[in-house]
C-alpha cells in the first residue's frame, strides 16, 4: 500500500504539472507520456491487493477489478465533461484529474490504515 500511495501522489503531481504544459506541445507530450507511466503503475499494486484479498475466487476478482478500472475511465470522461458543460476551459481538466486522484489516495490511506488494524490472516484470536 505505500507505493500505491507514492504512485497517486506522482500521479496527482504530474496531472498538475500538465496543467502548466499543456499549451507546450513537447512539454505536453513529456508529461502526457510520463502521465502514462504513472497512471498505469496504479495497476500492479491495485491487482496484487485485489488477489490478495480475494483469496477464494483470485481469477473473478481480478476480472472484475480491470472491469472497475474501465468503469473509472468513463466516470473520469463523464466528470470532465461535467466540468466542460458547466463552463470550466480545457485547463481546468487535469484539476479534476487530481481531485478525483486525491479522493483515491485518501481511500487507499484509510485502506491501509484498516489493514494495520485487522489481525494477520491466520493468527490465533487473542485471549482475555
């Protein structure tokens, strides 16, 4: 969980970094490329903790995990078009991009958090 939380807030980092240059076209296209790299960084923690969690059934999980990756893309297009509709400029796109990145890092945080809480798998239960 703690790359996971490096990576978002990379992720967050140069989503606001291409706000500044994206009116640069090698700049843009830099960052646009780096932006690949970190967002699809995101899958190799996601998934393992996916397989982990779901022990019983790994292969289900994992499908329906990609299936929630895709489901993020088109409530990502949608949020920015929301944005778009009610006036904000292209400009204000990677903002909306960070904030909805910003509310996955606080959940991974609160994720991590409840698993330093939980007992290991597998431990005896304490005894009063």
């Amino acid at each position: 969980m703690p790359s996971l939380i490096a990576i978002l807030v990379a992720l967050m980092a140069v989503m606001a970094v291409f706000a500044k240059t994206s009116h640069l076209p090698v700049a843009a296209a830099v960052t646009v490329f780096v932006w690949g790299i970190a967002a699809f960084a995101t899958v190799p923690p996601l998934q393992a903790r996916v397989v982990e969690k779901a022990a019983s059934a790994p292969h289900l999980a994992s499908t329906l995990n990609i299936g929630a990756f895709n489901v993020g893309n088109a409530g990502g297009a949608w949020l920015g078009g929301l944005a778009l509709a009610h006036g904000f400029a292209l400009d204000a796109l990677p903002w909306v991009a960070v904030a909805v990145t910003f509310a996955a890092l606080v959940v991974t945080w609160f994720a991590m958090r409840l698993d330093a809480r939980a007992p290991a798998r597998g431990a005896a239960p304490a005894v009063r």
